[in-house]
C-alpha cells in the first residue's frame, strides 16, 4: 500500500473515530440527562426499535464504530499487513451502521456524508491493495 493512501485512509478512519466518539458519548449524555435536541434524536424514533433509550445506541456507536475506526487507523497508519482488513472492517461496520439508523431516524444530511466515507474508505482500500492497478489483468 503506497504511503499517501495510508495517509489518507489513517486520517480519514480517524476523523470517523473521533466523531463517531463523540456522538457516542453524546447520545449517552443525552440519555442519561434526559434531554432531546441537539445532538440527541427525538425518543420518539426509538418506537419500533429494540432500544427504550439512546444509552446503548451511544456505547455501540462510541465502542464499535468509533473503536474499531481508530483501530483501523492506527494499523493502517504504522503500515500494518493488517490494516487494510481492520479499514475494511471498520468501513462495512460504519455502513450497517448508517442502515439500521436510517430504518428509524429520518434522513440527514449526515447520515449521507457518513455513508460517503465509509463508502471512500472501502475504496481507498481497494485501490492500496491494486485492485484498480493500470494494466492489470483478469482472468475469465
């Protein structure tokens, strides 16, 4: 994997890290304090949903998509053999993500720039394992 696409992944699966951190903690906050607004989502859109509140929506976005983020980006970032699969894993889980929370929550523009990231990263990692290489061949 050539050196600017670990940047970019390394920068990239950190960025998605911090903020899904963050939004983590803040549903949690939320939930805890019981307000709405803001960063929270209306407790309304948890009806239908296994979820009585945002308190384990905000550990599974805090732990598992911020958590494996800034584990993919360390491994990508020192050019570990296994950072492109923890990228990948980290991207496909943002991904889920996204879609089980558009099942509930109404379209938001930020649900669109996530998806498009986790999308980027998934690319960005094809293309540092030259699955898009100029001249490469497939056979029939």
């Amino acid at each position: 994997m050539t050196r600017w696409i670990r940047i970019v992944l390394a920068v990239l699966a950190t960025f998605i890290g911090i903020t899904a951190i963050a939004g983590g903690i803040a549903l949690i906050i939320g939930a805890a304090t019981a307000t709405s607004g803001g960063a929270v989502p209306d407790a309304a859109y948890l009806g239908g949903s296994p979820f009585t509140s945002y308190i384990i929506p905000g550990l599974v976005l805090a732990v598992v998509v911020g958590g494996t983020h800034l584990l993919a980006a360390l491994l990508v970032g020192r050019g570990s053999r296994g950072g492109p699969a923890a990228t990948a894993v980290a991207a496909f889980g943002l991904l889920i993500w996204i879609f089980v929370q558009m099942m509930f929550i109404p379209f938001s523009v930020l649900q669109a720039v996530y998806f498009a990231a986790g999308l980027a990263e998934l690319g960005f990692v094809l293309l540092g394992l030259g699955l898009f290489r100029r001249g490469r061949v497939v056979a029939p």
